[in-house]
C-alpha cells in the first residue's frame, strides 16, 4: 500500500490557500486533510462545506475531511457535494455508526471511522470489513500543535495485525503531532496515511517540508 500524505489545512495561511495547497500538491502530496470541528464535539471551531466547497477549485489533491462535528449523519452528503472525497467521522460523535458508514458510502465517497486518544482501539473491531480508513488520533481532537501522544501507536500495531488476519485492505491514517522525527514510528507500526499540519503548513519552507515526509515513505515502498 502507497503511503499518503496528507496535510492539514488546520495549519494553513488562510490567506494564501490556493498557493499554499499547490505548494504541497506540486511537490508530491496526494491527500489534503481537512479538519471540520463544530464546537460542540471538540472545543473549538474550524471551517466548513462552504470553505471545503470553494477551495475544491484550486485544488486536485484528494480530499481528506476529518469531521469533528456530532450527529456526523446530518451532513454527509453536502461534504460529499462540497467535495470530499473520504469522510472520516468520530465513532463517539455517533449513535449510528455502521449506518454512517453505508450512508457515506452510498454517496460514493470513502469511509473512514475515527477514534479519539480515550477510546480503545476495539470499539472499531466491529465495523473494519466495511470501512475504506481508520484514522487513530494521537492527539486530543480540537488543535493543531499539539505533542505526539507515542502511547497510541500500540493501536496502530493492533489495526495492521487485524488488517492481515481477516485479510482486509482498509487505510491506517495517524492524525495528531506526527513530525519527521517521530514519522517512522508511526510507518514501523503500520500507518499509511499520514496528517501533519505545523510540521507541514506551519514550516517556513513547506514544499520542502512536505518533501522531508515524503522522502521518508519512499524508504518503505
Ligand atoms: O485533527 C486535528 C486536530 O484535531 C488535526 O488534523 C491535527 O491536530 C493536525 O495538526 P498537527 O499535525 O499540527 O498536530
Ligand atoms: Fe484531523
């Protein structure tokens, strides 16, 4: 499985953003990682469709959308319309959750299920034959900029064994203070969608930033 790149717009210049996002898609990044958060499921507030819907434009990365929101099940088809092309929602903003999956799914979007540093890995156990991503949080939802929380990776590991086990072929995205120095702990364990926003955006040279990570994955194709 290619290992993707996917930064997050979190740490963008929202002033700059068709330049910044053709800076990282020119040097080589796939995925773009959108962070939606709604005030309620985390403590902060991003953007949203109408920002997603917009930049669709500048833009031919594939769209990652990380939907911090509750009730995740009101708004999938206007992400999908905005143009995501994977919708990730949390497994505890849901009473719903393999229903979510199927409705992702049926607009012909990806779906990944994601799971906040508290929840244990488990809890997904249920649902990885329908899902195209698990996405593990190594941080506290709701801020960029936070530090690696290392104790998470171990979910990594029991995701790639699962994977290998039934035989499934669904994506392992790590989302939260991945940095090129920490970056190759998160590849050893089986990761192959990786989120980094201030190692990426936050960086003064961030084509070259971008570059470092993607150099780095090359080391495991
Ligand atoms: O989902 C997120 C926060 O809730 C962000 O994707 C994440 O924090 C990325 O930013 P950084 O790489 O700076 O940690
Ligand atoms: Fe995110």
């Amino acid at each position: 499985m290619k290992t993707k790149l996917s930064p997050s717009m979190l740490s963008i210049d929202f002033g700059k953003v068709a330049e910044q996002l053709k800076l990282v898609e020119d040097a080589g990044t796939q995925y773009i990682h959108l962070d939606v958060m709604d005030g309620i499921f985390v403590p902060n507030i991003s953007f949203g469709i109408p920002v997603i819907k917009s930049i669709r434009k500048h833009s031919n990365m594939v769209f990652d959308a990380h939907l911090m929101i509750v009730e995740p099940e009101k708004y999938v088809e206007e992400f999908r319309k905005a143009g995501a092309d994977i919708i990730n929602f949390h497994v505890e903003a849901t009473k719903y959750p393999a229903e979510v999956i199927q409705q992702i799914k049926a607009t012909g979007a990806k779906a990944g299920i994601t799971i906040n540093p508290r929840t244990p890995v488990e809890v997904v156990y249920p649902f990885l034959k329908d899902v195209d991503m698990v996405l593990v949080m190594t941080v506290e939802p709701g801020f960029g900029g936070q530090k690696f929380m290392a104790q998470h990776v171990s979910k990594i590991r029991q995701l790639a064994e699962w994977k290998k086990e039934l035989g499934l072929e669904f994506d392992i995205e790590v989302d939260g203070g991945v940095t090129l120095d920490n970056v190759r702990e998160v590849l050893d364990a089986g990761a192959n969608v990786i989120v980094a926003g201030s190692a990426v955006f936050g960086k003064e040279d961030i084509a070259g930033a971008a570059k470092g990570f993607l150099d780095i994955f090359k080391e495991y194709e």
